[in-house]
C-alpha cells in the first residue's frame, strides 16, 4: 500500500458533525468527507461527479498534533421580510492535524498528491473560508499503511507549542479496518452525495489509538526560532 499524508494547518478549520440554519457545529478533527471533498476539488470533479464516491475506498486516518481551541461567530441575517435572525457558527483555531490516505493502487496516490499540488479548484479545510495556511505540505511513504506512517512521522505542532507539551500523546482516528481490535464507532462520514441540493452521507466504522512521542520530535530546529533582541548590544 502506498501512503500520502497532507499536513491540515490554517488559521481556522471546521469539519461539521451537525449543521441546522442556525447553528453549524464542529468535530475536534478532520472527517474523512472533508478530505475526500478537497481531493475530489483537487481532480477537478463537479459535485454531482460520480467519481467522487469511488474515494470511500480509500484508507484514512488522521492525527491531531495540534490541539484547537473552538471559536464560535454569529452572524445576524434576515430571515424573511423584516425578521432577523442570529446564527452560529464554530471553527477551529491553530489546529495542527496531519491526514494520511492509502491505497493499494499506487497511481491513484500519485495523481492525488500531483491534483493536490496543482489543484483545478480553490481547496479550503471544511467551510470555502478556511483556506490552507499556505502550500500544502505533502509526503509519500511506498509499502506502509496510514497507520504505521502516523506511528512514526514526526510531531508537526508549531515550537510554542511543543515547549508547552513537553511529552505528549496524540490521539490518530482511523477506518476501523486499519485498527484490528480496537472498539470502533459508526459515524455519519461515507459520502453518498456532496449535490447542495441533496446532500448525503452513509455511515462508516472508525476506531482510534494513540501514539507517545517525546519532546525531541520535532519539524524544526529551534535553535533557529530563538532570537536574543540583546545579543548586539
């Protein structure tokens, strides 16, 4: 099985559990729909592409290394003619997630990684104004699943806040196939249809596990972010 793992960073991001006119809440992590939505926007398919439902099959799992505080906005819109309503609406903030996809099909993973990387649409981390935090960092591991991959991939939190978590434990959410023995949940996430004038979503099975990691992992070297505004005087 080959494996690409995209990095999830922006400002705000917000993957809906439940979404009424009045209020759109979030979950705590990016749902496989959303990420079958960006790579579907990626390969250029309209919503109403059959295509789309075909990247169920693809292996997912997705690890929180960043943990985001929750951010609620309230608009107030009109309703009718002269009545106004106040809807909510909450997102994620500095969120730091890495989503890891597979396939034994190792073309399908290549033409993800180059869509991704040239994408036909506008890409965005649940609602169209949460865009990337910048070019989307993306790797490609050949023979290993999502599972294994996240199990050894280094912390990608920012250096703040890995000073503040000195030995963390991040919890990876996957297909409950990829976690043999593990108790595992139903969760309204398998896309049936992502047409706005009918969307739809079966459920699929999902487990979780968590992984140690020790203050040494790290992106960076951070003896290059330190800075002494007094070393010239």
């Amino acid at each position: 099985m080959k494996t690409l793992t995209i990095k999830l960073t922006a400002p705000l991001q917000s993957y809906g559990n439940a979404a009424t006119f009045e209020r759109r809440t979030t979950n705590t992590y990016p749902s496989k729909s959303a990420v079958i939505g960006m790579i579907a926007a990626a390969l250029g398919y309209q919503r109403t592409d059959s295509r789309i439902v075909t990247l169920n099959e693809l292996s997912f799992a997705v690890r929180i290394d960043q943990i985001g505080r929750h951010l609620t906005d309230f608009q107030t819109v009109e309703w009718k003619k002269n009545v106004r309503k106040v809807t909510y609406r909450d997102y994620l903030q500095d969120a730091v997630f890495v989503a890891a996809i597979g396939s034994e099909n190792d073309q399908l993973i290549d033409n993800i990684e180059w869509a991704l990387r040239h994408p036909y649409f506008q890409l965005f981390l649940g609602r169209r104004a949460n865009v990337p935090a910048g070019v989307l960092q993306l790797q490609e591991f050949a023979d290993a699943t999502p599972i294994t991959v996240l199990q050894k991939m280094m912390w990608q939190a920012a250096p703040w806040y890995r000073k503040r978590h000195q030995r963390p434990v991040l919890d990876i959410l996957a297909d409950a196939d990829l976690l043999a023995g593990h108790q595992s949940i139903l969760v309204s996430d398998r896309v049936v249809s992502f047409d706005q004038r009918n969307r739809q979503y079966g459920l699929r099975a999902m487990a979780k596990t968590k992984v140690k990691l020790t203050s040494l992992d790290s992106t960076e070297d951070e003896s290059e972010t330190q800075h002494d505004a007094m070393k010239f005087l």
